[in-house]
C-alpha cells in the first residue's frame, strides 16, 4: 500500500475546516453558556474560585462530547454545525432546568465557592453530554 498524498491532501483540508469550525462552535457555547449563566466565571475564576471553575468546565467537556460525536458521525459542514447548535441548545436548557428547577440559589453557592455545587452542575453538564453524543449515533 502506497501513500495517496492527493487524497491526504483532501482530508487534512476536511479536517482544518472541521477543526476550525468546532473551535468556533466551542468558543461561542462558552461565551453563550456564560452570558446565560447568572454569575461571572471569568471573574470568579480569576479569584481562585474552584466551584467556577469546575462548572465551566463541566460545560465545556460535556458540551465537547456531544461535538465529538457530531464529528464523527456527520458528512458535511452544514450538518456538523447543525448538531453542535442543536447540542449547544440542550447543554443550556439543562442548565437552566437545573437552576430554576433544582439550585435556586446557585448564583450564591458559586459565588461561595460552594465546590459541591460546582462539581453537581459539571455532573449534570457531562452527562448531558454523554446522552447528547449517544443520541447522534443513531
């Protein structure tokens, strides 16, 4: 078996535009996700605030998962981006179900500090994730 350099050339190309794209789609989930959330990562991290941090970055993994799998199952740039909006949109509503629904006061337990809280919303984050990313395989 020999090496088709046109057809790497191909691909590598499939693969910058996927990985650009799903750059794109995490950087504006993160800056969504953090204009719906109630507190201020970015502020709250810059203080050490651990809780914060590990919420954003629950988000942020579990939000990757389901972007993973759209990667992997999809053919076309349209369709990729369809799914990590689609899986984008999920990530906050669960969210915002948790916090009305669940942890009323969760702009208070951030703010604390509270890692508990931070480790319970990375929790659901990542499993929302996992579902998310389960469900595009089919």
């Amino acid at each position: 078996m020999s090496f088709d350099f046109i057809m790497f050339q191909t691909q590598a190309l499939y693969f910058l535009v996927a990985f650009a794209a799903s750059g794109v789609l995490a950087i504006a989930f993160k800056v969504i996700y953090q204009w719906m959330t109630p507190y201020k990562e970015t502020d709250l991290i810059k203080q050490g605030n651990v809780a914060a941090s590990i919420a954003l970055g629950g988000a942020l993994v579990g939000y990757v998962l389901a972007l993973a799998s759209a990667l992997a199952h999809t053919t076309s740039l349209p369709e990729l981006l369809a799914w990590g909006v689609l899986a984008g949109v999920i990530q906050i509503v669960a969210f915002t179900i948790v916090r009305v629904l669940f942890l009323k006061n969760v702009k208070a337990r951030i703010e604390a500090g509270e890692t508990a809280t931070g480790v319970y919303l990375a929790s659901i984050s990542i499993a929302v994730g996992l579902i998310n990313a389960a469900c595009m395989t089919s």
